[in-house]
C-alpha cells in the first residue's frame, strides 16, 4: 500500500510551506507529495496568502526535491489549453528526473472561474476527453514526426509534439464518481482511476465499474492502479485526535465515518479494508499544513504498519 501526500494550498499556504511539506514527506518515506489545483479557498477560511498555481508550484519542488513523486488531484481542464498543458507537464517531468503524474478533471467549481475570470464552459466532460486525446497524442508522437486533431473543442495542425517528458509514460490520473462516462474515460486513457472521500462500499462499486469498463475497452482490469483520497486525522490518544479535528474545523465522529481518522491501530485497520477492495493507494488529504508532527506520526506508526 503507497501513501501519498495530498494538500489544498487554496486554503492558505505559500511555497515555502509546501516546500516544506514536501521535504517533510520525502524525508519520513511517502511515496508521492500530490497538490489541488484550485484558485479560491473554499469554506470559512480566509485562503491568506491568497492561492498559488499548480505546475509552477510542482516546477520549484522538482527541483528541490530528489526522490518524491509530484502530481495532481485533479489539473482543471478549464484552465489550461492541452498543447500548452502537455508542454507544461513535460518541462516538469524533465525537471524533476522523471517523477511527474498527472491527474486530469473536468474542472467544477465554478466560483473560481467567475473571480478569476476563467470562462466556464458548459460541455466540460467534452472537452476533458478532448483533452486527454491530445495531451496522450503529443506525448506518444515519435520526435520528428507531428500531430494533428480536429476535434469540436480543439484543434491541432502540424505540431511538432515537443517538448517530450523524460518518463517514457507520464502516468495519467482519472478519476470521480460518475457510473458510466467516468470509467469509459478511464478505462481508455487512465494509468491509475482514483476515487476520493468515498465510502468503502461505494469506492467498491466505482472501482468495479472501472474493471468492467476496461475489459470492455480490451485492456485488463488490473492494468490500471486503484486509489482513494481520505482525509487523514491520526492522533496517539484520544485527545490528540480531537485538538486535530478542531484544527481543521470537523468532527471526531465525522471524520472516523468518512475519513481516516483515529488511532494508528484505528487507521491501519480501516486502510486495510480499503486494500481489501481493490485500493493499492492511499492519498492522505492533510489539511493542517503546519503539522509536521501529524505526518511522522502516520509515517512511524501507519506507514510502518503496511505491506
């Protein structure tokens, strides 16, 4: 089982702060440091210093990172241009040695666009598959050969498909709850289909869409990786459980129903469950970024724990 870092910063961060926690993560032994891809805070906080952008943040931690791999939970597919994106990623994964993954969303909340003047289409699932097609395209186009598309949303003439990543395949996240688009998109394009804050019943029936809809698609069903995103809120004792919980402004009850959340028996136990049904890994949304303490606590006694 991987366990993944995975942080909002639209809620308030800076670099410096992401920067630490990736090191932190890379340190304690996470297998990734994964980020949001959002440009307003979302809930009562008050978002300070305001957001910063995803690949521009990946950018600086690739170079100042060594071993952690660097993603996304999910790029918005409403604010970038795919040519230009591909370029993005791949100037990354170069970056970072070849350590980039990248998750791809429709794009959904619509009050960002509106503050930040990002036009919000009406056919985004469209364009996302699109997207996908183009993003896949430009990378896999042999050097010296280009690519074309005419598509509804986009279109491509003669592009020479560079820059190329250093990964031979940069991984490509899907993921969501839809039952029927969701995993035909996944199931043609996707290395890994994640499914966040679901329950264990409905990520099981999410993750048996998927198989079923890539065995459809003539691949294996275990061809791809199956993952879940969990608020994570571990504490030694009970007390320490609820000072986090109040941190991050949920409940106890809450957030053991619906999250990770509880002593590090409490946390195994339920990521085992998980594991039972397909998930090979785990995102921990850690939502108090100045909390150092929370993660070696999951790496010492969660991560430790795990096959």
């Amino acid at each position: 089982m991987d366990l993944r870092i995975f942080t909002e910063p639209q809620q308030g961060a800076t670099y410096d702060t992401l920067l630490t926690v990736a090191k932190a993560a890379e340190d304690l032994g996470f297998d990734a440091f994964f980020r949001s891809d959002h440009y307003l805070r979302m809930g009562s906080v008050d978002g300070l210093p305001g957001p910063t952008d995803a690949w521009i943040t990946l950018a600086g931690l690739a170079r100042e990172t060594r071993r952690i791999r660097l993603g996304t939970l999910m790029t918005a597919g409403t604010f970038r241009l795919p040519g230009v994106l591909a370029i993005q990623v791949a100037q990354v994964d170069q970056m970072s040695g070849g350590r980039v993954e990248l998750g791809l969303g429709a794009g959904w909340f619509e009050e960002e666009h509106k503050a930040y003047g990002i036009p919000f289409p009406k056919e985004k699932f469209a364009r996302l598959e699109e997207q996908l097609e183009i993003i896949t395209g430009l990378w896999a186009t042999e050097t010296g050969q280009t690519f074309d598309f005419d598509g509804k949303h986009y279109r491509l003439t003669d592009s020479p498909a560079l820059p190329k990543p250093t990964q031979a395949k940069v991984p490509v996240l899907i993921g969501g709850h839809g039952a029927s688009r969701t995993p035909r998109l996944a199931a043609r394009y996707a290395d890994e289909f994640n499914i966040p804050f679901a329950s264990i019943e409905d990520s099981e029936r999410q993750f048996g869409r998927v198989r079923a809809a890539a065995e459809e698609a003539g691949r294996k069903g275990g061809d791809l990786v199956y993952s879940s995103a969990l608020v994570a809120c571990v504490g030694k004792d009970d007390a320490e459980v609820a000072r986090r919980a109040a941190v991050i402004g949920r409940e106890v009850d809450e957030l053991k129903a619906n999250g990770l959340a509880g002593s590090p028996a409490e946390v195994v136990d339920k990521i085992g469950r998980y594991e039972a049904i397909g998930a090979s890994r785990i995102y921990l949304q850690c939502l108090d970024l100045a909390d150092l303490d929370h993660l070696e606590l999951i790496s010492s006694q969660v991560q430790s724990q795990l096959s």
